[in-house]
C-alpha cells in the first residue's frame, strides 16, 4: 500500500491554530499507540448479543459525563435497554475531564442497566492525564471484537490524528477478517458535512487514507463524534455517521441524537433516534 502521510510537518502546522478543546501531540499520540501494542492493555473481547445475527445496538458519542450536560446517556441506556439493544457503542468523550470520579460514573451507569458497551477514546477523555486512567478502567484505546456477523474496530483519533502505524493495523485486521459486516469507530470524523477544520481529523491526508482503507474492505459505517450534532453521509459502500448528541452541550441548530443500529443477517440498518 501507498501511504499519502504529511506526518510531523502537518501537525507542527496544525498546533498554530486556534482551536479549543483539540491537542494535536503528536509525541502523546505514539506513545499512547505504542502502549496499546505492547500487550500491557486489555482488551475488551467479543460480545455475543444473540447468537442468529439478528440484533440492534446503539452508537452514541461525547457523553461527557461529569459536565452539567453529561446525564443524557443515562437516559440514552435506559432507552436502549427498553427498547432490547444488545450492546452499546460510545465514539469517545465518554467524561468531561478524564477523571477518575468520571470514568467510574460511566461504567456505573451501564452496569446498573446491565448492557454491555465498548468505547473509543476523544480528547476530553485525555485532560489531566487522562489516559492512564482509561487504559486502567476501560482497557486499550485500539482494538477490534466481534458481535455475531459484525466486526467492529475501534481506533485512537484522540489527539485529532490517526498515524502510520494505527492505519496499517487497521488495513492487517481487516484484512484477516471474516465478518461480513466491519462497523469502525472514531472520535475525529474522517468527514463532517458542517465545518471543515476542528470538527474532523487534523490529516485531510490521513481522512484520504482511512476511506480508501473502508472502500476496499468493505466497511459499512464509520461512526464518529466530536460535532455535537448529527450528520450522514454515503461515500462508497461506506455510511459515515457523525452522532455526538449524547449531551445537553449541543452545537448550534442540531439536537440531542443517538443511533439505532439493526442487523438482520445480510442487512444492516441505521435509524436516528432524538431523546
């Protein structure tokens, strides 16, 4: 494969722009990479939601819980449950500051409604040293499992990039898959129909290279958060989902939202769902 990677001089460029809320380290980025593939970090293994590849889970992002706007997940789980979702998916953000106290919240809320749930990990979730806190609560920050027929990749755009190395090991993972259905995961979108700079990934180079990677493989949704509001889109075979409604901290003109995922062997539905 041909990697079109701008590397060190892109992010340098991009820490002279003023945007809030974003760290585009680049040294913090590999370290937290290289610590995901030293096997020291465990990682969350598969689900088995029924057993007939006929199930539904709900993709959520930025429930940044410990915030004033972070108790709309809870709503957000007891919906899910209600509604018989077998499982959940949190596209990052998942605290407001990277706290202890926040990060046991989260996980309280779906042990008390009993539904199971896998995150990638945002930038919110890496203030105040953060990081160690999720490796040591929630498990690694790239990974893979499976749920029935559905392959789900979770990877690490917390610091607004991707890298070289976490791009090849998405290409080797899915490479070996044999679910005929791959869901990825991500903080950053890739693509974001509203702005064109501090809502998506830092890399326009490395957006190029992830699609490319979806296009060939076959992904069926790209699911992100970031941009606190909703947004779809259909590039390829590939369904990008921008869904980070899972607050009451939402940007102008959207609404709180959350995604209802249905696979039904062969097909795979989305359906946007506003609490």
């Amino acid at each position: 494969m041909r990697w079109i990677y701008a590397g060190t001089a892109l992010v340098a460029a991009a820490l002279s722009l003023p945007v809030a809320c974003t760290n585009f380290d680049l040294e913090m980025h590999n370290k937290r990479v290289s610590e995901n593939f030293s096997g020291e970090i465990t990682a969350p293994g598969d689900l088995d939601p029924a057993g007939t590849n006929n199930f539904t889970f709900i993709i959520m992002g930025d429930t940044h819980i410990g915030s004033p706007g972070g108790e709309v997940m809870r709503r957000i789980v007891e919906a899910g449950v209600a509604a018989g979702d077998a499982f959940a998916v949190i596209a990052g953000d998942v605290t407001q500051g990277g706290l202890d106290g926040e990060f046991a919240q989260f996980k309280t809320v779906f042990s008390n409604n009993s539904l199971p749930f896998r995150a990638a990990i945002g930038n919110h979730d890496l203030y105040f040293g953060g990081w160690e806190r999720f490796r040591q609560q929630l498990g690694r920050s790239i990974y893979s499992f499976n749920a029935d027929n559905v392959h789900f990749v979770m990877i690490d755009s917390g610091n607004g990039i991707l890298g070289k190395r976490q791009l090849q090991w998405l290409e080797d993972d899915l490479r070996v898959n044999t679910r005929p259905h791959v869901v990825i995961v991500t903080h950053f979108p890739p693509w974001n129909g509203h702005f064109s700079s501090i809502y998506k990934m830092s890399s326009e180079e490395e957006a190029a290279v992830l699609k490319d990677i979806a296009f060939r493989h076959g992904v069926d949704i790209i699911a992100a958060g970031h941009y606190h509001g909703f947004a779809e889109k259909d590039i390829g075979r590939t369904k990008y989902i921008v869904t980070g409604g899972a607050n009451d901290l939402i940007d102008l003109g959207q609404r709180m939202n959350y995604v209802r995922v249905r696979v039904a062997g062969d097909a795979m539905t989305i359906e946007v769902v506003y609490p």
